[in-house]
C-alpha cells in the first residue's frame, strides 16, 4: 500500500516562514518523486496560501481539524467544506491535543468525520494512548474502542452516500499517536508500534469490514529522520504524521526520503 507522509505544522507558521518551507518541500518533490503520498497541514491562516504555491505539484494540503456542521453561529470554528474551499484535499481529526485541550469525544470526532467525507476532505483521525493508560495495560483497549467510536459507516470507502462523496476509491486514514510519544522525542518501541497496528488493524475489520482494507494505518510520535527508515519498515506501518520535524524542510524530506514503501 502506497505510504502516507503528513506534516501536521499545528499552531506554527507565519507568512514569510511558511513560504521558504513549502517551496523547500515543492523543490525537492520535483527533484526526486518520491512514491509515497504527501500532505502538509498548516494552519487554517496559512491554508489558501500553502495550497496556492503547491497546487499542480504532487503535496495535497490538509487542515487539522473541522467543526462537524458546514456553516452556522459557530464562533472561531472552521467547517470541512470552508478547508476545501480553502484547498484543502484532507483533514486532521481527533488529534490528542484536541481530545484533552477541548475534550473531543470519539462521537465528535464520528460527527467532525461524517463533515469531512461530505465536504470531499479525506480524514486522518488519530487515536492513542495516555502513558498512564499504557502503564496501566489498558492500551489497547483504549485504542480499539478509540478507532471503533470515532469513525464514520463509509470510512474505508463504499457505504457512504452524503453530498460531495469523496467517490470511489476514497479511503480514510487512521494515526496511531502514543500521547507520551507527541513532542517529546521519546518514540514507541518498534514492538509496541507493530502490536498496537495490529490491534487497529483487526478493529477496523470489526467495524469496517472487509473494505477497511483500504484504511491505511499511519503512526506519529516524535518521528524525526533518525529511526524514520526503521517505523516506516514495519510492517502495518503505512505511513507517518509528522509534527515538530515537518517544520524543518530538510527534516521533512528526510523523513519522506526514508519512506519505504510507494
Ligand atoms: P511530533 O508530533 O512529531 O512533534 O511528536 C506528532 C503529532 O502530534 O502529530
């Protein structure tokens, strides 16, 4: 399966940086092709712009999260179909800093998900562990309830009818992010990572079925191009969101050159 590599920039970026990053990234994807799928999330400020000076190269643009209904008296949130309006090809859903800082449920993220299918955005919902959770042995339990509540009928693809069907071929992402890995430069185990894809990959077969097939199942966590190669080798292992180190080009594209699989 073709690898996903996404840069999620969170609350980072102004004008005139972000526009040395993205023709840095814009460069080096001419220069090289590389086989695996590209997205970059800035935020929602800088998405027209980011999307403007990548359109016609091979990085989509993503947002980093949506309100679940398309407009309404909804102060300081955005909508999916605003982010596809603004460029935007996906979104960044459920990430932990939303679930802890705003206490998104997984319903929420269900409903901020169903939003982004109808507007035609792809969806990278992540799910993950505390370390307390982990400490605790309720990982992957956790995890599992986390991926069978917090995505849409029509995730992996067919099944879903709304306006603006993102049509066939179309297939949800699911981020696997230990909450104790986000930032702080302590990645998972290799052996955790597998074991845990594993557990996400035989949920979405409960909740999915048999087109869950076509989820692919990233992982993030103080991913930094030192032990890229070794994540992005395991197996279940179909890409990687990518915070702190996709605000580095040079970082960014290592991380991408070391993806292993196109
Ligand atoms: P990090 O962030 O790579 O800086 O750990 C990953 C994420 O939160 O998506």
């Amino acid at each position: 399966m073709r690898q996903l590599i996404a840069g999620n920039w969170k609350m980072n970026g102004r004008q005139a940086d972000s526009a040395a990053l993205v023709r840095a990234v814009r460069d080096m994807v001419e220069a090289q092709a590389p086989a695996c799928e590209l997205v970059v999330c800035p935020p929602s400020t800088l998405l027209a712009e980011v999307a403007a000076a990548l359109a016609g190269s091979a990085v989509a643009v993503g947002g980093q999260d949506c309100h679940p209904l398309a407009n309404g008296p909804h102060t300081g949130d955005v909508s999916a179909a605003m982010l596809a309006d603004a460029g935007a090809r996906w979104v960044i859903l459920g990430h932990s800093e939303r679930r802890t800082s705003y206490a998104e449920s997984n319903a929420l993220v269900r409903e901020k998900a169903k939003a982004a299918i109808a507007a035609g955005l792809t969806p990278i919902v992540c799910v993950g562990e505390s370390e307390q959770q982990r400490l605790s042995g309720a990982a992957e339990t956790v995890v599992a309830a986390q991926v069978d509540g917090s995505l849409p009928p029509g995730f992996a693809g067919p099944g879903f009818a709304g306006p603006g069907f993102a049509g066939p071929g179309f297939a949800g992402v699911v981020a696997y992010e230990p909450i104790w890995a986000i930032g702080t430069g302590r990645g998972a185990s290799a052996e955790d990572i597998a074991a845990m894809h594993r557990v996400i990959r035989d949920q979405l077969t409960d909740t999915l079925g048999a087109a869950s097939g076509a989820v692919r199942v990233i992982y993030g966590g103080s991913v930094k191009p030192d032990g890229a190669a070794a994540i992005l080798a395991l197996p279940g292992v179909e890409g990687a969101l990518v915070g702190g180190a996709s605000l580095v080009a040079a970082d960014f594209l290592a991380i991408v050159r070391a993806s292993s699989r196109g």
